[in-house]
C-alpha cells in the first residue's frame, strides 16, 4: 500500500505539472484549453527529433522543444483565440478542440501513431524508497514542477507582466481601459502555457509510453487535477494532482476490476465537486 | 390545389413507401433470416449457373461470375484505411500485399488472369465493417480478403457470410467463427489463439511457476486473455493475479505490486504498446522480476520503441519473423517492384496473405465460380509459405491455421526472432 | 400537501402537453414535414446500399446531435457525456436483442426511457455545478459509461453483438431498404418535434434561462425545472438515436461509441451556432457526413476536418446558423429591391 500511495504521488506529480499550464490559461481566459496536451506533444517530438536523432546537445534539444510549444501556444492564441474574443466560451473552447486534432493529425503523419523510443533527459540507477525505485527524471519532475510553481508565482506578483496578468484575469475590460494590453498579455500567457506544456511533455515521455497520443491521455488526468484545485489557482492544480495521482494508487492496488479505476475516480471526481464545486482548494495562487 | 390533397397527396405516398418497403421484403426474408444486404450475391448466382466449366460443351454462353473476366479477377481487402492509423495500414498494404500483386501479375498472374485489388474501408467502426460488408457485394469482386480489425473486420465477415459471399478473415472471436458458412477463418479464432498461447506457456512452465495475468480493458484483449486463463488452468498452471488495466495507464505499478505481493514469477499480458511500460514499472518494484509472455504485443514496432526492455518475453505470433530467409526474400521482392517504404513484421504478414489468396485463386480453377471458389478453398491442405502456419481447410473447417510461431524478443535491431517452427502442438 | 418542485414540475409537464395538444397541422407544416420526408425517401431506390446505410448512419447522428443542440445552444448547458448516452441505449437494445431473440424494433423504445434517465442522472450531477465544471463533471460521466458499462460483458457480451431480424406487427424488415423508411421518420418526426418545442413557450423559455438565469426566475421560470428538463430532453433524443442504431446496424460494438464523439457531437453543435435545428443538420453533414463519405488517407483529407472547423469557427462565431442568417438577410435585401416596402425577416427559429 506504501508503495502504491508513493507511486500515485509521482504520478500525480506528473498531472499536476500538465493541470498547471491549463490554469495559466484558464485564469486569464476563462478557457479549458483542450489544445494544452498536444502543444506539448509535438514539442516532445520535435526534442527527441533533435536529441536522438540529430545529437543536438540536451540543452539546446530541450530549448527548441520548449520553444515550437511556446510558439504553438502563440500561434493558438492568434489564429483560434483573439478571433474569438467575445464570444461563448464553449466556442472558444470548441476551437481549442479543432487546434489539438489538427496537432494530433500532424504528430500521427510526421512521426506515425507507433510508440517510439524515449530516453530520459537525465539517467542513473535511482534510489529505493520502501521498495519502490525513484528514477532520476522522476525527482527532476518534481523539481522542475516546484521550480515552474515557484517562478510563476515570482512572476505574477513581482513583475510588471504579473500586474498586468492578474489585472486582466480580474477583468479584461477594465485593464484595457486603463492601459493594459490585453492583447500581449493574453499572447504571453499562451506563450507561458505552451512552453509549460513543451517542458512538461519532455519530461514525462520517457516516463509513459511515448506516442503521438500520450499527453492527449493525460489530459483527462490534468483536466480533473485542476478542476479538484479550483480551475485558477496553479498550487491547487498540483495539489490537486497528487491527490488524483495517489488517490489511483490506491484505487489500482485494491480494486481490480475492468474500469474500476477510471469509474471511480470519476465519481470521486463529481463528488468532490458536488460537495465543494470550488475545488478541494480555495488558494488565490 | 386546397390544402387536403396536399396532405393526402404527401401522406399517402410515405405510407405507400412505408408498407411497401415492408412488404417487399417478405420475400428476401424467406431465404434470408437476418438484415444483411440483398445485393447479388454469389450464393444466389452459384444457384444460377451451378457448373460453369461444363459451359464450354453445351451451347449456351456461360453464365460471368462476379469479379471475373477473361483476363481479371478482382478481389476486395478490407481494412481500416482511413483515421488515424489509417496510413500506417495503408503503407503496409503497399508494402506487403501490393509487392505480391506486382509479383502475381508479374508471373502471368493466377490462371492467366491479372489479379485486381479493391481497397475496402471498415472504419475501424462496426457499422463502419457493414458499409464495408455492403461495398464488397457492389463493387465487382469474386471474393474478398479481410486482413485487419477486430469488431470492424467481425462484423463485415459476418454481414458476407449471412449474404452468402465466401471470403477470408484473418481471424474473429469464436461467436463467429463457429456461426460462420462462409467466412474462412486463415488462423485460429482470438479464442483458440488464447488456448495455444496457454499451451505453449505450460509447456515451458517450471512446477512452482505463478502466473499472473494483466488484461486490457478492450474487448479482444479480455477475450484472447480469459481464453488463456482458462485453458492454462486447465493445464494445471498456478494463474494467482488477473488484473484489467486501461488504454494509456500512465502507470501499472498498483496493479504489478498485486503481483510481486501474490509471488508471481510469469506475467501474461494480453495489452500492446502497454506491454512496454508493464515491463518499465516492474523493474522499480524492488525484487520483482518475473519472465514476460502473452499475446498482441508481439510487434516489432513496440520492442523498437523500447530497445532492451522486453528481452527475453516470449509468445507465438501468427506470422513468421523478419529474422527468417522468407522475410530476406521478401525484402528483395518488395525492393524489386518498389515497395519498400513498409518493411516490418506487418508488411511481412500482408504478404503472407497474398500468397494465400493467390493459391485460393489458382485453386478456384481456370473457370472461376462462387461454387469452385468453395472447393478451391476446401481442397487447400498443408499450404505452407513460410510466412503463416500451414493453412488447411476441410469441408465443414473454416479455419485454415490451428498453429502459431514461438517467438522470442529479441533480435540485434530489436525485434522479435523465430524460436522454433509453426505448430500447434506445444 | 404537493411541495412547491411537484408543482412546478406538474406545471412544466401540463404546458407541454397543452402546447402539443393545440398543434394543428396547417399546409405549411404538412409541407415542411412530407416533402423532407418524401425526398428522403425517395432516395432509397435510387442510390446504392452502401449509400443509403450511410445516410441513415447520418440522419440518427443528427438526431442525437439535435438533441445536443437543444441542450447547448437553447437552454445554454453542456455535455460531454452524450457518446456514452447514445452508446448505453443501443448497447442494452443489441444486447437484449442478442440474448432474448427479440426484434431490436420493438426494443428500440426502451432506447429513448434509457437515454431519458441517464439525462436525469447528469441533470442532478450536474444541477449543483455550473459553468466550465459541467464540462468536467459530464466529461467524468461519460468517461465512467465508456471505461465501466462499455467494458461488462453482461452488457457487451464477447464485444460484438449481432441482432436478430427487426419484425413488428407480422413484418419482417429484410434489407436496409425495408428499414430505411423507419430511419426516415425516426429523424423527421425527432427534427420537427424538437422545432414545435423551440417555437413554443418552452423555447423560450430556455432561452431566457440562457441569458440570464435570474431574470428568468423573476419571471417565474422554474430554472431548475428547465435546465433538468433540457438534459433530459437530450438524453431522450440521444436515446432514441442509439436505440435505433442497432435496428440500423444490426452489429453493435462499444468501438462505434467512443469519447471522442461525444468531442464530435460539440463540435456539430457549436459549429452549428445558436438558433435553427437547420444549422445542426448543416454541421452534421459538414462533420459527420465529411467522415462517412469522403474520409481517406490523402493530406487534404487528413487536415480537411480539423481545418475547416477552426476555420467556421473563426470566420462564423455564431455557427452555420450565423452564416444562413447572413445568407438569408442578404438575399431579401435583394428582393427587398424589387419589392420596395418588405424589410428582410430573421432567419432564426
């Protein structure tokens, strides 16, 4: 049991990480960006692509891949989101569902819907932790899922961008009216989002199986893990996440009839959110 | 016009089409028990023109079979071509079955008749394999060839076989097969696949092995995995853990901990691109290192994308490996007309089916009907190519292959290598 | 003593009925339903089988997605569960078909009671979230029926469940061609019910729910009432859509419902827009009808769909309907021209 709830919480580690990219956007869109998984995916391929294939450094590898997602999530915010400023959400979201199937159609033609190989970004033996064996990529998820919380954090209340970021979540007309555009923050924030994703999506491909579908997989995951935090608060989407990841764990290790655990997380899901429909956690950050 | 003649006008002519679509139908319904399609089927034709060979000595002009001229014959293959892994089926149909057909015709094709290909499209949806169904009896073709799916391919081969049209299906569940009079089966049923696959794992069992079994949630993966299950513990094998796990599981550590904790020493795993992470999570549970065997996992494009991960897993696959002098052979053919864009397991195994279509063909006789297409398939007994088992079929025996290929993971470039010949007695 | 719910309830359902009740076909109404009714019957002798099983593949996917549309674009709700609510109806009539050799066209009521209820249930999920959380909660639901029921073989049997023959009242229903006609009224009798709802009190009704929620309960709309009402109304037409997929079909596998339809049925509703069932039945066959009928592997094939729905998206917010408002307005300015004194009408309804 140890070794499930240890397990789930890495693994939550993993949605938690996904779900805080979709609260970036959705704290300054008010969207769920269907599109968040697939940005990231094919920045992931475009990483293996170069460290594998091409022996680019690591370094640069992960660069690039962070920034084609990056640039996806620019792109998604000026063809599919400003277009559609004003209008339903649903709309806005329906478009984020057009961008991550033309991604995924993309992914499927260039690198074929077959698995492929992933090697971890950092490798080494390990260590055990109540015989359970951490991986090293698994640690620096963690790290990199701290490290991203810590930034964001310093970057939505000590920079300038960050003012003007929580100002247009709090009301985008009355910061254009006083001087904030809207326009470059909104870019920003998808720029931010995208390079989570791309980052996010190089770490955990060694950690799944990599094919042109796996972020599309854990989307569902993260989608829940933010919900369970509150849609708008990043802490409370990674929390949110463990939670999700260690509450499978344990579903997996002691029920295992077919669709027990995806049923019952789903139920424990719409449970949480009838009894608290804020989320499990009530933080502003 | 007033307004009631309209109305009676427009109602009376629903009406009529309603009652006379009903009606109508009473007469198909006699012979036909289920919905499937009254095209022009072979059946109804066989029943026409029951002996065209004998055409030739009588005066009349022999009745055209379906499909067939003087200098073609036309077959459909149906399989999923189009959705996401559509290209991949597709690349593997030009590579595998389209270097047979080049080869065929190149060789004065069968009977001295080129041999015509129809791509059909199943969707990859059973409604999606009735369309197919339905295409197939339009379309011009003697007989067809299903060569991918599992639902989908089920439920077009069935929709053939209540309609009469013979054809050949790779392979469906035993609710079919054993239903079927006109489908034949080219290998065992996913039941029968399960079976073998329990024989050949007790046949290499230790007496203390434990087994334990990880099932995807996905219909034919429980099906060949319940069918291992019961036939191993049939055999006497200690089945202690069966776990169902989902489509994409970003982890099975929950599920393998169940196993290392019931002392399983074998894992079966009935799960494809899955089988890699299984293997991955076990080896972070500390003192868990069970051998791997199972069953749709034994691609090499899923032991390519994990290079060492499964070494030393075992299984039986329907087709032989790329490792064989067939696959070389192969190679060289499909290199001679071009094709070579597809050179795995999978264009391997198409290619195989062209060369078991091909001998259905030349068996059907130089006349081809719907009736010689039947003894034709009847009359092919221990037909090996090296490429599938030995395929026989009998009077009354639909399914043309009971035998399989041990197989062992794994090769230098990583794919799965031949441990031994076809057989189905383990 | 009825509580206040029972009454509003019994209210909501007497409006219904009178509204039902006072309908009087007119010529106009004989001929929006009989001369769609007719064409599409006249298609069946004069097109292919394959064809014509596409066709009714199309016309019971519009039916659900009519029922999509009420749910989104009139009363303003989501679900992302209605795959799963198509799915389990069809399932349980193949299944029962499969098991008690019973006519899938008898069975295929209980099709609509299913779908009703399961509407019911996602209703009352979804009765204490709002907003963006629907989109969980039902994405949730939905992905329980496709994981749990979509997976039990009392449910699926081996996976693939083959139907006995469709008989009602002595008849034996043979060939698509003899089925075809069922499908036909199936979809114009769905389509035409749902317009009678739209253009009566309830629809608006709905619509003043969408707005504004609270003016609505100002005006003594039972919200609740209505919101519930709109799920289920969804869930009934989903119902009736997948209990008469397997009488279609005749095989049924869960594959044919996966979760991404239920992605797909949003995508024809919001592609669709606001306003006419005519947009739905316009998306359908740009979504549905471009997958049946002209999917292949080729690049523009491949990129076609996803292109062409961020696309009408971008270009149209408001959907096809938009485009036929549009469309519309502009061709009466032109007879307006000519008939000096006629303002051009709205298109919607």
């Amino acid at each position: 049991m140890e070794i499930s709830l240890l397990n789930g919480a890495f693994l939550g580690v993993i949605y938690g990480l996904i779900a805080i990219g979709l609260v970036v956007v959705y704290r300054v869109t008010r969207i769920i960006n269907f599109a968040h998984g697939e940005i990231g995916m094919i920045g992931a391929f475009v990483f293996a692509d170069l460290w594998l294939d091409h022996d680019l450094p690591l370094v640069l590898a992960v660069g690039a891949g962070i920034a084609v997602s990056a640039l996806l999530g620019v792109i998604t915010e000026f063809v599919v989101i400003r277009p559609l400023r004003g209008q339903p959400r649903l709309t806005v979201m329906v478009g984020t569902l057009g961008v991550s199937s033309l991604l995924l159609v993309y992914a499927v033609r260039r690198y074929s819907p077959r698995p492929r190989f992933a090697r971890p970004v950092i490798e080494g033996n390990g260590f055990e932790i109540a015989g359970l064996l951490v991986r090293p990529v698994q640690i620096l998820t963690l790290v990199v899922a701290l490290a991203i919380l810590a930034l964001l954090a310093l970057v939505m209340f000590k920079s300038s961008f960050g003012l003007r970021l929580r100002a247009t979540a709090l009301d985008s007309e009355a910061a254009a009216e006083v001087g904030v555009r809207v326009g470059r923050v909104s870019m920003g924030t998808w720029a931010i989002a995208g390079a989570i994703a791309g980052l996010s999506a190089i770490l955990v491909s060694s950690q799944v199986v990599f094919s042109a579908f796996f972020m599309s997989r854990l989307m569902l995951r993260a989608l829940a893990a933010a919900l369970l935090g509150g849609l708008t608060s990043v802490t409370g989407a990674f929390a949110g996440g463990i939670f999700l990841g260690m509450a499978e764990g344990v579903i997996g290790f002691q029920w295992i009839a077919p669709g027990a655990v995806e049923a019952s997380l789903a139920v424990l899901v719409m449970a949480v959110l009838i009894v608290r429909p804020k989320g499990l956690v009530a933080a502003e950050y | 016009m007033s307004r009631r003649p309209i109305r009676k006008l427009i109602g009376l002519v629903a009406v009529l089409a309603l009652v006379a679509a009903a009606c109508g139908d009473d007469d198909s319904s006699d012979t036909q028990a289920t919905t499937a399609p009254t095209a022009t089927t072979q059946a109804s034709e066989s029943t026409a023109a029951p002996e065209t060979t004998a055409a030739p000595e009588t005066t009349q002009a022999p009745v055209p079979t379906e499909g067939v001229t003087d200098d073609t014959i036309t077959v459909s293959v149906v399989a999923g071509f189009t959705g996401l892994f559509g290209e991949v089926i597709e690349g593997i149909y030009v590579s595998g079955m389209e270097t047979w057909l080049e080869d065929v015709n190149a060789r004065g094709g069968v009977n001295g008749r080129e041999v015509v290909l129809k791509k059909v499209d199943h969707q990859e949806t059973a409604e999606g394999g009735i369309a197919a169904c339905q295409e197939v009896l339009s379309n011009g073709s003697y007989t067809a060839i299903l060569v991918q799916g599992t639902g989908p391919q089920a439920a077009a081969a069935d929709c053939l076989d209540d309609a009469g049209f013979t054809n050949l299906v790779w392979t469906a569940d035993d609710s079919f097969v054993n239903s079927w009079g006109s489908s034949y089966t080219i290998f065992p049923s996913e039941e029968g696949q399960g079976a073998l696959l329990a024989d050949f794992v007790s046949a290499n069992a230790s007496p203390d092995e434990k087994v334990g079994v990880v099932l995807l949630n996905v219909p034919v993966y429980t099906r060949i995995g319940n069918a291992f299950v019961d036939r191993a513990t049939a055999n006497g094998l200690d089945v202690v853990e069966t776990v169902t796990v989902e489509f994409g599981q970003a982890s099975f550590t929950p599920q393998l901990i169940r196993m290392e904790e019931a002392g399983v020493t074998t894992v079966a795993m009935f799960v494809t691109n899955e089988a890699i992470q299984i293997a991955t999570d076990a080896t972070t549970i500390a003192g868990f290192a069970p051998d791997y065997t199972g069953a749709l996992f034994e691609f090499d494009f899923v032991t390519q994308a994990a290079p060492g991960v499964l070494d030393g897993a075992t299984g039986l696959r329907i087709s032989a490996t790329v490792d064989t002098p067939e696959f070389a052979a192969f190679q060289a053919l499909a290199a001679q007309y071009e094709r070579s864009s597809v050179l795995d397991g999978e264009a391997f195994l198409y290619y195989g089916y062209g060369l078991i279509l091909e001998e259905v063909l030349r068996q059907a006789g130089e006349n081809p009907t719907a009736d010689s297409l039947i003894s034709g398939i009847e009359g092919i007994s221990g037909f090996a190519t090296g490429v599938l088992p030995p395929i026989t079929w009998g009077s009354g025996d639909l399914v043309g292959s009971d035998g399989m290929f041990p197989t062992v993971c794994c090769s230098d470039i990583n794919a799965w290598a031949a441990d031994g010949p076809a057989s189905s007695d383990f | 003593m009825p509580n206040s719910t029972d009454t509003r309830s019994a209210s909501f359902a007497s409006r219904l009925r009178e509204k039902l009740r006072s309908h009087r076909p007119t010529t106009k109404t004989t001929l929006q339903i009989g001369l769609p009714t007719v064409l599409l019957l006249l298609i069946a002798p004069i097109t292919s089988d394959v064809t014509l099983f596409k066709i009714g593949l199309l016309l019971l996917f519009a039916v659900a997605a009519v029922g999509l549309h009420v749910l989104v674009n009139w009363a303003g709700e989501l679900s992302l569960a209605h795959a799963g609510m198509v799915g389990l109806p069809a399932l349980v009539v193949a299944k029962l078909s499969s098991d008690h050799n019973l006519s899938p066209l008898e069975l295929a009521p209980i099709g609509i009671l299913i779908g009703f209820a399961l509407g019911a249930v996602v209703a009352a999920t979804a009765r204490r979230v709002s907003g963006l959380y629907v989109t969980i909660v039902t994405l949730a639901a939905g992905l329980a029926i496709d994981r749990f029921f979509f997976t039990k073989p009392w449910l699926v049997g081996t996976g693939n469940l083959k139907l006995t023959a469709p008989r009602l009242a002595g008849l034996e229903f043979g060939s698509i061609q003899a089925i075809y006609p069922i499908i036909v009224v199936v979809f114009i009798g769905s389509v035409f019910a749902t317009r009678r709802l739209l253009d009566s009190k309830l629809g608006r009704a709905l619509l003043t729910v969408r707005s504004d929620p609270t003016i609505a309960q100002a005006q003594g709309i039972n919200v609740p009432a209505y919101r519930a009402a709109a799920y289920m109304f969804a869930g009934a037409l989903a119902g009736l859509a997948g209990g008469f997929m397997p009488l279609w079909a005749q095989r049924v596998t869960p594959d044919s419902f996966p979760l991404e339809l239920s992605f797909t049925y949003l995508a024809v509703v919001v592609v669709a827009g606001r306003g006419s069932i005519n947009g739905v039945l316009g998306a359908a066959l740009l979504i549905e009808g471009f997958r049946q009928f002209l999917s292949g592997t080729s690049f523009i094939a491949a990129y076609l769909g996803p292109v062409a729905l961020i696309v009408t998206l971008t270009r149209f917010p408001g959907g096809l309907n938009q485009f036929g408002r549009m469309i519309g307005g502009q061709l009466a300015g032109v007879v307006g021209r000519f008939r000096p004194g006629r303002s051009p009408g709205d298109a919607e309804g």
